[in-house]
C-alpha cells in the first residue's frame, strides 16, 4: 500500500496518518517530522531546513526529495508507505513518480483532508501553545497557509485526474475523520 496524505497546515494529517499507516502495517513517513528531528540533532540537513521553516517557507525541493528518497529507500518502506507533508509541489509530484515506478508498484491513493480556513488557524495557534513548534506564531502559520495555497494545492487536481484522489471532511473529532478515511479507503474497521 501506497498512499500520501494532504491537506493544509493544522488539517490532522499528523494524527490521521499515524492511525492508518498503523492500520495497512507501514511506516507513516512526515516529512515535517524528519525535518524536526534534524533540526534538534543540529545535523547539516537540519541547519539547512531550518531557516525555511522558521520563515513558513517549502524546504527547497532538491533537498527535500534526497530526504524522502533515502527513507523510502529503507527495508521497512519496502511494502509500503504513506507519505505524510511530501510531495507538496509538483516537482516533487514528479520525483516521486520516479521514486515509485523504480519500485515497479504504484501509488494508491491521494488522500486530501478538508477543513475550513478559520478552523484551520484556530487549531494551530491552540497547538502552538504547547507545541514549542518556532513555526506556530500567527504570522508564520498564515504563511504557511499561503505557501500551500499557492504551491500544494494545485497538486490535488493533478491525483483528481489520475483518478487516485480520495477526498475526505476533515471537521470533527479525530475519530470521525480516521472513520471517514477507512470508509474512503474501503477499510473494514477492526474490531
Ligand atoms: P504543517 O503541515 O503544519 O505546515 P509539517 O510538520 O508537515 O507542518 O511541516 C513543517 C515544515 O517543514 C514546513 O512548513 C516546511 O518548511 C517543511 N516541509 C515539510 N514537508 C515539506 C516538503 N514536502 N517540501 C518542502 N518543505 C517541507
């Protein structure tokens, strides 16, 4: 199984993909995560990384597709992965084509939460204050919000028209919208 999950900054993706990777047995790869890590361990990618996401900013795509290439690369990638935060421009849409077809396997499903603009900020500036994220002051989330307007959105009609989009509301509470997924997925809950 390989997915990627979208959406705009505060939709749930973290959450989300960690429920459903969970449930398919593979690794949910956030590429905001790996980035994060770098960054407390002061490694080179993480001083590099830094600076962009400090200022709302895309990591610039040549770095950040050497990182996802990498990690996809190891063993507990080989039967799958969702990819949570990545691809979020169309060059990387295009790396990761590349990236999966070496594979020989395919991708199967864009799945792209959906949540009103003014909740969106709500729900970022309450995580910012125990997040201790640098990126979570009101400013750098509205550019944040911006940058993925501008540079991911667009990739969501490219998966419409391969056919693999899922759509899914993501208001309400976190359960809902991991049932909304499965639903979306054709999963058979557990239990
Ligand atoms: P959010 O979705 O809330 O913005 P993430 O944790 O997914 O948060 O990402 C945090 C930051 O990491 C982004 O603002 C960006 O600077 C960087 N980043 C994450 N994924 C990518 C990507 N695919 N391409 C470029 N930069 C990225």
């Amino acid at each position: 199984m390989r997915l990627i999950l979208m959406g705009p900054p505060g939709a749930g993706k973290g959450t989300q993909a960690q429920v459903v990777a969970d449930h398919f047995g593979i690794p949910a790869i956030s590429t905001g995560d790996i980035f994060r890590a770098n960054v407390s361990q002061g490694s080179e990618l993480g001083v590099e990384a830094q600076r962009f996401m400090d200022a709302g900013e895309y990591v610039p795509d040549e770095i950040t597709n050497r990182m996802v290439r990498n990690r996809i690369d190891e063993k507990d990638a080989e039967p799958g992965f969702l990819l949570d935060g990545y691809p979020r421009t169309l060059a990387q849409v295009e790396e990761l084509d590349g990236m999966i077809k070496f594979t020989g396997h395919a991708l199967d499903a864009a799945v792209v939460l959906t949540v009103d603009p003014e909740e969106l900020v709500a729900r970022l500036l309450q995580r910012a204050e125990s997040s201790g994220r640098s990126d979570d002051t009101e400013e750098v989330i509205r550019r944040r919000q911006e940058v993925y307007t501008e540079q991911t959105e667009p990739l969501i009609g490219v998966y419409r028209d391969r056919g693999i989009l899922v759509e899914v509301d993501g208001m309400g509470t976190v359960d809902e919208v991991t049932k909304r997924i499965f639903e979306a997925l054709d999963v058979i809950p557990e239990s």
